[in-house]
C-alpha cells in the first residue's frame, strides 16, 4: 500500500514537520488575521522547490478561507476590503507569470525581502485619526497585493500595513484582511492552473496538511477575543519581524 509520504514525495519525519509548521502558521493566522503564507511559504521552501511552495501556500489559504467567512464578512470593512480584493485578483496572474521565469535563488532572495519589507512597513507611524485612505492608496494596495500573491503567496505585506496603520478595531482589520487574502487565494488558485504550476501532488499535499492547518487555525481564533488591542497589534509585529529574521538567516545561510 502507498502511504500518504509516498504519495507526495516527502519523507515521513519531513511530512510531519511540514505539518507542524503548518499548525504553527495557521495558529498565528486565527490569532492575527494574517501571516500564515509569510511564515509558512519560506519554511516550505527549504523542503520543496520555491515556486511549489508558493503553490501549496496559495492552496492552503484557499481551503482556509470559508472557515469563519460568516463572521468575516460581518465583522470588515468592506468599503475598502472590497475594491482592494478585486483589484488583487486581477493582478496576481502577473506575480505567477513573474514566478514561472525566476529561477529559485533569486525567488527565495526576493521571498526574504518581501518578509524584511512586511515588518518595517507595518513599523512606520499610523496615519492621523479619523484618516481613509483614497483611491490611490487603495489600488496601489490591491495592485501590489495581487502581485506578490501571484509572486510568493504573500498577499499581506500591503495589506497588513495597510490596515494596522489606521485606527480600527482589531476585529475590523483582522476580518478586513482575512476577507482579502481568500479572494486572492482564489485569484491564485486560478492563476497556477492555468500558467500550469499546480499539480495534483501539490493538491494532495494541500488536503494533508489541512487537518493541522485546521486545528492551529481554530485555536489561534480562540485566543484572539482574550487578547487587548495594544497586545494584539505589538504580537503583529513580532510575528512580521520573526518572519522576516529568519527568512534572512536562511538566504545567509
């Protein structure tokens, strides 16, 4: 009989640790509303090829996304989480055609300065209170949003900045971010298939990581309603500025 690591082309004890990083990101995305692709995407990096590990992050958003989408919906802002996930959709073939023709050092160099530039934007000042953000600053967020989706599964370096810089309550931007990163999941669901970087391997793969992905998902949501705002926002920045320590680490090493 075939097991489940022979199916996918992974060893046992790499499956189970590809595993755990996927509880621990999908732990980190019910708590924050985001960060499950910039954690998770470079660590699978190290066990399959880049581009296949932005593939499987893509498809693990994908089968996340409906978990919670009731509340989701209820709880974004949606004048702007809207526009900025329909413009992200429209721009992530753009990122996947980018990926196809980057060779896999240079996709990991740009994966690791996409991780860097995610912390040091959600660092800077937040914007006045009482402050929306004008078209320009939306399309700009769901044009680049799209891209590196496409690029590196990585829809929240603008977004998470986007967001965390205005005064909202922790719940809005959770779900506002949230709302927009299952729209691009779909966007680049799509988009693998049809420049042909999705396989059914992947697809398996996908399926076998979602039970843990599921599990870390579920609790981080849990705790999230028992965290204070200001606990919340300084965890965000952690979480971007661990990310991307690592992700640097790994490109020196």
């Amino acid at each position: 009989m075939t097991s489940l690591s022979q199916l996918v082309g992974i060893a046992p004890l790499t499956l189970a640790g590809a595993a755990a990083m996927t509880f621990g990101a999908a732990y980190v995305r019910g708590l924050t509303g985001f960060g499950m692709a910039i954690i998770l995407v470079p660590l699978l990096g190290l066990i399959i090829a880049p581009g296949e590990a932005v593939v499987l992050g893509i498809l693990l958003q994908l089968l996340i996304g409906p978990v919670g989408l009731k509340v989701i919906m209820a709880d974004a802002d949606r004048s702007t989480a809207t526009p900025i996930a329909l413009l992200a959709m429209l721009a992530t073939p753009a990122g996947m055609f980018a990926l196809d023709a980057t060779t896999p050092d240079v996709a990991r160099l740009l994966i690791t300065l996409i991780a860097v530039g995610a912390f040091v934007a959600v660092m800077l000042p937040k914007q006045p209170e009482g402050h929306r953000p004008g078209r320009i600053a939306i399309a700009g967020t769901g044009i680049a949003s799209g891209i590196l989706t496409g690029f590196a599964a990585m829809p929240g370096p603008p977004v998470v900045p986007f967001y965390l810089r205005r005064h909202l309550e922790p719940k809005v931007a959770r779900a506002s971010m949230m709302l927009i990163f299952f729209a691009t999941a779909i966007a680049g669901t799509l988009a693998a298939l049809w420049v042909g970087i999705a396989t059914w391997r992947l697809v398996i793969l996908s399926l076998i990581l979602f039970l843990p992905m599921w599990f870390g998902n579920r609790i981080g949501g849990r705790h999230f309603g028992s965290v204070p705002p200001h606990v919340w926002q300084a965890m965000v920045a952690v979480v971007l500025g661990i990310a991307a320590v690592s992700a640097v680490v790994r490109i020196l090493n």
